[in-house]
C-alpha cells in the first residue's frame, strides 16, 4: 500500500485515499479509540504500511493479536467487501518480517538493562520513591560513577545502598546528607520489585536499542515486545518503554527532516506512562518527545483517550486517527467536545457528533500535509490488514525466534565483576586488615605485658637479695652480741668459781 512518491495509503473515505506523509510521519501521531472500536488493527496498518515503505516499528502486544503480523493475512466477507470502497482488486496478502522480545525471555529474546543505563530517575519512577528518596538514589549514583562501580543489577544497587549507608558521615561534605531512613525505605522498594520479577530485567547483555533499527529484503522489520505478562506491572512496562525511547534519543544522530523515518515506536496503553507521574518527569518526556524527531523516530501513542496525553505532549502530536468514544458521564462528554476541538473543522459533518457515531473500523482521520500543517478531519475507513489478524502458534513463533539475526545474542546473560564484586572484595580487605590490627594489637600487650612480668621478677629478687642480706647481717650480730655474752659470762662463772675454791681451801 505504500507509493512510490513517499505516500502511506492509510485510510479511504468519501473523497477518496488519505495519505499520510512520510516525510511528515517522524512528527508523531495519536491513535485513540473506546475499547473495541479497532484501535489494534488500525496500528496493524499503519505498522505494515512503514514496513513495506522500508521503516522497521516497535511495538508492544498486549494480547498476543500483535504477532499475526508475521503471518499472510486471508480473504474473508468483509475484506471482500472493502476492496472496491478501496479501490483495491487483488490483494498480496503477506506477513512482515518480525522479531519478538520479553523482558521475561519467555515469548522472544529477552531485553535487559544494566541498573547504570536506567539511571536514577526512571528508577525512582518505578519503585515509586518520594523527592528525598530520589535525591539519596542520586547520591548513590554520583558517588558509584566517582569510584568507577559498576551498577549492572539490583544486587549491585543494594550493595552500593548499604555501603553508603554505612560510610555516610564520610560522604555527608562532598554529597549531602544521607538519610539511613531512606536507604531503608530504598531497599525495601527493591525488594517489593525483586518480589514482582523485576531483578529479571536488569542485567547484562544490555539491550542495543539500534538493533530495532533492521530492514529484510528492503522491508522494515517490525519488533513486537510480548507485554501480556508485563502488564501486570505497569510501572515497569511504562518505565520500560521510555527507557528504549530513551537510548534511542541518546545513541542515534541528529538528521533532521528525512523522506521516511528510521524508526516508528508505538507507544500502547500510553496513559500508564503519565498516571502518577511528576511534573518534573513528564516535562523530561516532553523534552525526549520533541527533540527525538530530529532523531527520525516518530512516537505513535495509543490509549483509549486522547485526555490520557497530557497537553504538553499531545500538542506534537500532528498525526491523528480518533476512533468512536463513549460519553457515559459529563467528564466524557467533555472529553468528546475537547477531542473535536483538537482538529481543524471540515464543514461537511459535525465533528463533535462524529465522534459519538463511528462505528468499528472507522474514525476520524487528521494528517499532517506537505508544509507540516493538519489537514482538514476526514471522516473515513481505516484498510484491512494484509497480514494475519490474531495470535500465532507457539510453534510459529519459536521458529522465528530461532531463525532471527539476534538468536544467541542476547539469549544467555552473564554477571562479570561490577559493584557487588569489588565491594564484597573491599570489605574482605578490611577485614583482613582488622583482623591484622587486632593481631599487631594483641603482640604489642603480650610483649608489654611480659616486660612488665620481667621488670617485676628483677625487681623482686632484688629485694629479696636486700632481705636475705638484712637478715643475715642481723642474725651475724646477734650471734656475735650472743657470742660475748656468753663469753663474759663463762668467764664470769669460771673465775667465780676459782676463787671459791679458793677460800674453800
């Protein structure tokens, strides 16, 4: 359906063919719609309109009714009764080149992110830290990108939290204050994720965003991301999505205005990523939303109305396909007559009550012309798939796994030495090192102790010595004194008896 003069044959209404302009579609678009009124096929188009025009898309199956998009489509009654509205005779029916992806690494090859490359706002987004959590998360990063630490995963980031934790006083001066409240409430948010499966994301290989940037035989291949399981967390899927639209910003070139873009992301369930999230991150979107277009990338958010989008946003939002919207309430009836007041009038028909009759398969048609300005709203039919409508065979989808050109690439992860490692390393060195102090510590009173023990042994046998000399002294003068005494007196008694004898006589 793609023309040679750069032309999307997109939709058909009673004009005739509506276009949208290649040159004009990196300038983003919007497709909105109440549930059932065929918004996925709509994207089913579009997506295998770019591929036949040489532009490879992202986008993300909610359901599994995305990978027919691989597969021939058939002929049915109502594609046979659209054709001549269409001006089409014989339709090719044929499926896309097509690589699948989950995060999970269950339905295709699995995307991963290093903790580094996600960096410290997203992540703040996705464990749903406040302002001061997302300060301290700050910190962390800073003070791992000064020290040369790796962040590939989550063990890596709890790590790195309990060392700062730990050694805080000493980062208080250069980094701020860091709060151990904080670095709990960090950690215990990481655990909640871990609990969800979210650790299963971050990790090496990291994921090339470039790689969506493929072509087949000159058709663009589409990449189709399996989300029925990543729904369930929508802050990941969300965060996920804007990750990709992230390193796409940062790694591709400026080239401004092209004939065609170089890639189309489609961005499902868009109201996920704007629920709850502040100001200062959508203005961060806004800025990646504007500037990626000279990037050529052109972002196609799809949500089931367009209030989901926030002003900011959606007023570059120049491509436009608005299918039927309910009005149940005020609050969606005004929605309805804001939606209308959205897109330039066409004089034909009420565009307000359009809104409210369209039935499956038709909407409310707005391009971009040649100049850049919206064309006038076209009441029309969206074309029939030419590839398959639906899920595929878990068989089918296998085999294309296998057969892509990143089988085996991004397949088997591997944990080389990052943050964890070096720090479990550095801890294992400080150990050693008290350990070494202790024992130094405990030589050094050892050895005092047993030069006091000498000191007092010398000490001891020296007054010991005085002692025995003393006593020795004493007992000599005493056998001495002893010694006269008994003399004197011997001679005493002996000369007293000579003289009694004496006078005896």
């Amino acid at each position: 359906m793609y023309t040679d003069d750069k032309q999307l044959y997109i939709a058909h209404c009673d004009n005739g063919p509506i276009y949208m302009i290649g040159k004009m579609a990196n300038r983003h678009g919007m497709i909105a719609g109440a549930t059932g009124t065929g918004k996925t096929v709509t994207l089913q188009v579009l997506a295998e309109t770019f591929c036949e025009a040489g532009v490879p898309c992202f986008m993300a199956d909610m359901k599994g009714d995305l990978s027919g998009i691989s597969q021939p489509g058939q002929m049915s009654g109502f594609i046979e009764k659209r054709c001549p509205e269409f001006g089409i005779e014989n339709p090719q029916f044929h499926g896309c080149p097509t690589r699948f992806f989950d995060v999970y690494g269950e339905q295709g090859h699995p995307l991963r992110a290093t903790i580094s490359d996600m960096g410290p706002q997203l992540l703040a987004r996705l464990l749903d830290l406040n302002e001061t959590q997302t300060g301290i998360l700050n910190i962390v990063f800073k003070i791992a990108d000064d020290q040369g630490l790796l962040l590939i995963d989550m063990k890596d980031l709890r790590m790195m939290l309990d060392y700062v934790a730990k050694n805080a006083k000493e980062y208080t001066t250069t980094y701020g204050t860091v709060s151990s409240v904080s670095v709990g409430a960090i950690q215990r948010a990481l655990l909640a994720l871990e609990a969800e499966g979210g650790e299963i994301f971050f990790g090496e290989p990291s994921f090339n965003a470039l790689d969506f940037l493929q072509t087949e035989g000159g058709r663009g291949v589409m990449n189709v991301l399996a989300a029925d399981k990543l729904m369930l967390n929508p802050k990941l899927y969300s965060t996920f999505l804007l990750w990709l639209l992230s390193e796409l910003y940062e790694q591709l070139p400026e080239v401004g205005d092209l004939e065609l873009p170089k890639l189309i992301f489609f961005f499902d369930e868009a109201h996920m990523l704007f629920k709850d999230t502040s100001k200062a991150l959508i203005d961060k979107i806004e800025q990646v939303i504007r500037l990626v277009r000279s990037k050529g990338v052109g972002v196609y958010f799809v949500t089931q109305s367009p209030s989901d989008i926030p002003e900011v946003i959606a007023g570059q939002l120049g491509n436009r396909v608005l299918h039927g919207l309910r009005a149940y309430t005020p609050k969606d009836q005004k929605t309805v007559k804001a939606a209308a007041q959205t897109f330039r009038a066409n004089p034909s028909f009420n565009t307000e009550a359009a809104i409210l009759e369209l039935g499956t398969g038709e909407a409310l048609v707005s391009f971009l012309d040649e100049k850049g300005a919206p064309c006038v709203v076209e009441r029309a039919k969206i074309l029939f798939p030419l590839s398959q409508i639906g899920a595929i065979t878990e068989g089918q989808r296998t085999a294309l796994i296998r057969n892509s050109r990143l089988y085996g690439i991004y397949d088997k992860s591997f944990d080389r030495e990052s943050a964890y490692e070096l720090l479990i390393e550095q801890q294992k060195q400080e150990e050693k090192r008290r350990q070494r102090e202790e024992e130094e510590e405990e030589k050094r009173l050892a050895k005092e102790a047993k030069e006091k023990e000498r000191s007092r042994s010398t000490s001891s046998r020296s007054t010991s010595s005085k002692k025995k000399s003393a006593t020795r002294k004493a007992v000599e003068k005493t056998i001495n004194t002893t010694a006269t005494t008994f003399g004197r007196q011997l001679g005493k008694s002996i000369f007293r008896g000579l003289l009694g004898g004496i006078f005896k006589k």
